[in-house]
C-alpha cells in the first residue's frame, strides 16, 4: 500500500487526493463501484477524517466521484471530452485518444431553409439546402445528437458518402475538396425533450449541452452550420485560453 510523507510539504489531503485519483483512473476502483468510507480510507491511511473529507471533496469537485445520500461515495463514469483549440470533427480527435466513434444515421434529406438556417448560410430563406441528423456513438455509447445544414449543392456530393463511420469535416475536405477555414461556436444548455431523450438514451428533462456551430471554409464561405446536443454525464468540450498580453492602461 502507498503510504503519505507527513513530513512533506505537500498536506496530507492533497497527497491523499492525489493517490485516490490514481487508483480510480487505473480502474483499482472501478466506475461506479463504492469507494471505502471515511472511517475506511482515515484507517488505511493513518490520517484524520477531516483529511480525508478535504480529499474526497476535492475529487467530487472534479467530477471524480459522487454521493448519494445514506448509500456512500461512488466512483463516476469517466466523461470523454474534445479539445476544440483546433477545428476536428469528433472522430477525428476522439480516435486519436483511441476512442471508438460510430454513427448512427437518422435521416439524410433536402429540405426548405428555416429563417436561421438561411442567415447562417447566407442563402434564402426556403431554397434548398441539405440536413442530416446522426447520433454519434464513444465506445457504443450515445453521447450526442447532431444535426448539420450544408448549402444544396455541397450536400449532394454527400449522398453516396460513409456517413456511418466518417466525420463530415473529412469528407468535405478529402471527397470534395474543400478546404475548412474556421468556424464559429457558441455554448448552452437545454433540458432534454423527447426526441433528445429517444436518441441519446437519457431521461426527458436531463441536462444536454448544446453548441451551434457555423464552419466556414477557407475562402470564408459558410459551408457547415450545426446544432450539436451532448449528454452532460458523458462529455465535456474543453478549452486553452491564453491572456493576450498588450499595453497597460
């Protein structure tokens, strides 16, 4: 058993914190498995229970662990989770982390623009334009519903496309030859409904993420506008941002 240093300069609870985070990212407690009492882990350890409350509360901070009320303190579900300092699509970043991405097609259809469809596009209003709904599938699990709007005439070329395994961003880019520039983003929360709830597996009402983003190609065309809806429990998008530095007021 590892032991803590009391004579470290580093406290106690954040020694302990840090060897129970390990133990559950190594899977010595496995997901959703009882972590050992306060009284348990103070004996283990040799430290007071208020070392070990400091300890585990800092990891339920962190999304590490849970409680449930008179049951104990359970491990969670590690959440998968995308940087989006680059422009990838899920897939591409998720798999690099060797994450299974699959898709599950929902529909594929030509359809009027709505108004913010058509202003997102910079099309009219009614003209055609391509959408297609995909659940998108971690390691066989839903965790996000997606729904993309592209102009006509790019949405065509999609057709005969692998929608099933393939992120849209690469067919655009490798099939049809259009390079991606940047794209927009913007972040909220939405109560699941009932379409939410039959297609990520969640109950009506939980909490879902939702990020409506508009990609522009390289030229700076509005190519790729989306409303992606992610299961709060099992995904977290994460972002770097650096302080800009310049002249002090």
């Amino acid at each position: 058993m590892a032991e803590l240093l009391p004579l470290s300069p580093i406290p106690l609870y954040s020694q302990l914190k840090e060897l129970l985070r390990g133990r559950i990212l190594d899977g010595t407690y496995p997901p959703h498995s009882r972590m050992p009492s306060e009284s348990e882990l103070g004996k283990a350890f040799d430290v007071s229970r208020i070392t070990v409350r400091q300890a585990l509360g800092d990891l339920q901070k962190e999304g590490l662990i849970f409680k449930i009320h008179g049951k104990g303190t359970f491990v969670a579900k590690p959440k998968a989770f995308q940087n989006v300092s680059t422009l990838q699509g899920l897939a591409e970043s998720m798999t690099q982390m060797g994450y299974e991405v699959l898709n599950r097609l929902r529909s594929f259809k030509h359809v009027p623009a709505s108004a913010l469809v058509a202003e997102r596009l910079q099309v009219e209003e009614g003209s055609l334009v391509t959408e297609i709904r995909r659940v998108r599938l971690i390691n066989r699990e839903p965790v996000s519903l997606e729904l993309t709007w592209l102009p006509h005439a790019v949405g065509e070329k999609l057709e005969k496309a692998d929608l099933a395994t393939r992120d849209i961003f690469l067919i655009l880019e490798n099939d049809c030859g259009i390079p991606l520039g940047h794209a927009d983003l913007a972040i909220d929360a939405v109560l699941a409904d009932g379409d939410l709830t039959q297609a990520l597996g969640v109950e009506e009402g939980s909490p879902i993420m939702r990020i409506e983003r508009l990609t522009h190609a390289a030229d700076g065309t509005p190519l790729d506008f989306e409303h992606l809806y992610y299961r709060g429990d099992a995904f977290q998008y994460r972002l770097r941002i650096d302080r800009q530095k310049g002249p002090q007021a």
